[in-house]
C-alpha cells in the first residue's frame, strides 16, 4: 500500500487492476449464439492449462475477484469506462482516510458480502462479455448497488455504435438450487407472474412498466458516463426494445439451460432473452475467500 497523503491510500495498484481485469476478458468464456428455443445460454466458464472450468475458491481467484470488487465498490464511472473501453487502468484510492461503514459491514458478513459479490460478478461478466466481442463500441454499465439490499433493478448496459443497445439485468445467487428465485411454477407453466422472482419481475418490467422510473434514472447515469445526449423520450425507446439478461450466481452442479424456463413469456423476441449462469464449484468458498482478500487488502490500507 502506498500512501499518497494524510487521506488519500492506494488500496488497488493499477496493475492489479489491469491483471484482474485482463483475467476476466481473456480467460472467461465468450457469449454464445442463440442456443435454446427460447433464449441464449451463456454459461461462463474460465480457460486454463486444463480446459475450461468454473470457478474455484482458490487464493488466485480470490485475489482477482477481491480487486475487481474494491474497483467496482470504491472506483468511479470514468474509472471503468478507461478500463474496459480502453484498457487504462487507474489505481483504486481512498480519499477520507476511513471508509464507509456501509462497507465495511458488508465486508464482515458472510452472507451480505456473499450476495453484493454476486452482484459486482455480474457487473464485471457483462462489461467482459462485450470488451470479448471487439466491435468498436463504446459501452458501460451501471455500478452495482451499494448494499445487496437495495430496492430496484440491478443494472442497466449500454452499448453505443451505429445503434444503441440496453440490456436490463437482474441477479440472483444462491448456495443450493437456485430454481426457486427464477420463476414461479405458475409463471413457467402459464406466464402468470408472482413477485421477487427473477422471470416474473422481468415480465412485470416488460409488460406493467414496473421499475421503470429507476430504470429511467440509471440509464440516464450511464448514457452520460458514455458522453451520450439522450432525452427521455429516447431513454423510454430504448427500454421498450431493451434485452433482459436473467443473471445467475450458484453452484455449477445445478448448470442447465432448463432452469431459465419460461423466459418465452417475458416477450415474443427470443433475441432479447440471455440466461448468464455463473458457476462455481463451491460458490459460498469462492464468496469467502474473496471476502478474506477484501478484509486483508483493507486492512493493510487501514494499517499504512
């Protein structure tokens, strides 16, 4: 760690960073094509000297997923829109001298900590995903929410070319079989939604506008953090025609396409439907001892 002044503390060196950054865009598995009747599979897996794999509580992963986190967590909008778009990272700095108790009770929760991971996960797998696709567009995504416990949706992305894309995503996760948060059984069977589940509320957002106003708000956030003029009227379009991504953060044993049933009645258009499952063997291991490197990263800044 080094320190820069009385309030500021490096707490992420740049080429941490960058490292933690080019893992996740290199050894990560790309998005795939339409591969169900219905929607896209994207299971994720990460390359190694053994093929592909999920991922495992190891001290590496654990070190590359603490710093993505404390990017994420601490790091501002320009910050990750360098990186991604344009692999310049920054260091990560705390600048009071102390950090937020909101953190710093995440941090020492198994289980909260656990569930704001998942969500950082899926922020960073998304950036990830079109950072692989090298099309020349410029793209980001809106911050995680600061506690897991936050109302509203989970993240709006953008991508900007000759035409713009939004992606709503909602995350889920889960240390058993996550089928219960998906859907409802009345929702996969006859598309009837029951609320705080992951497909139903997806429907609810494409058919009664339900979270709409703070869908509006952080595509505004994002649209500006790209340089990019859109009123609300043009904001509203882009949400009418917007993909859902239904993300997953679980064990790798309850992997299959068939958990996502009944995405065919969030919207007619297969196209707009993307199931990410992200798996690892030993989700709650993974999550703890990302959680450890957070807590030892943290404290050597607390120390310096």
């Amino acid at each position: 760690m080094t320190e820069l002044n009385a309030t500021q503390i490096v707490i992420v060196d740049q080429h941490d960073v960058l490292k933690a950054w080019s893992w996740l865009l290199n050894r990560m598995t790309s998005r795939p094509s339409p591969n169900c009747q219905h929607y896209t599979y994207d299971e994720k897996r990460w390359l190694g000297a053994n093929g592909s794999s999920p991922l495992h509580p190891t001290a590496d992963v654990a070190c590359k997923l603490a710093h993505l986190y404390l990017t994420s967590e601490l790091g501002d909008a320009e910050m990750i829109l360098n990186l991604t778009n344009y692999q310049l990272p920054c260091d990560v700095i705390l600048y009071h001298g102390s950090l937020d108790p909101d953190v710093v009770a995440i941090v020492g929760s198994t289980s909260r900590f656990r569930n704001t991971l998942s969500e950082h996960l899926a922020f960073w797998t998304r950036l990830a995903t079109e950072g692989q696709r090298r099309r020349g567009t410029r793209f980001a995504c809106s911050a995680p929410n600061v506690q897991p416990e936050d109302k509203g949706p989970d993240g709006v992305f953008l991508a900007v070319s000759t035409a713009s894309e939004v992606e709503i995503h909602s995350v889920k996760n889960s240390i058993g079989d996550p089928r219960g948060l998906i859907s409802s059984k009345r929702f996969r069977s006859q598309g009837v939604p029951k609320p705080r589940k992951q497909l139903d509320d997806l429907w609810r957002c494409a058919h009664e506008g339900h979270g709409f106003v703070r869908l509006d708000r952080l595509l505004a956030d994002v649209s500006r953090s790209l340089s990019v003029t859109a009123d609300q009227s043009i904001r509203m379009s882009l949400l009418a025609k917007c993909g859902y991504n239904a993300v997953v953060v679980a064990e790798q044993s309850y992997a299959t396409p068939n958990l996502f049933e009944g995405y065919q009645h969030v919207t007619t258009e297969v196209d707009r439907h993307i199931a990410t499952y992200i798996g690892a063997n030993g989700w709650a291991q993974v999550a703890e001892e990302t959680r450890r490197a957070v807590s030892s990263i943290l404290q050597k800044a607390r120390d310096a």
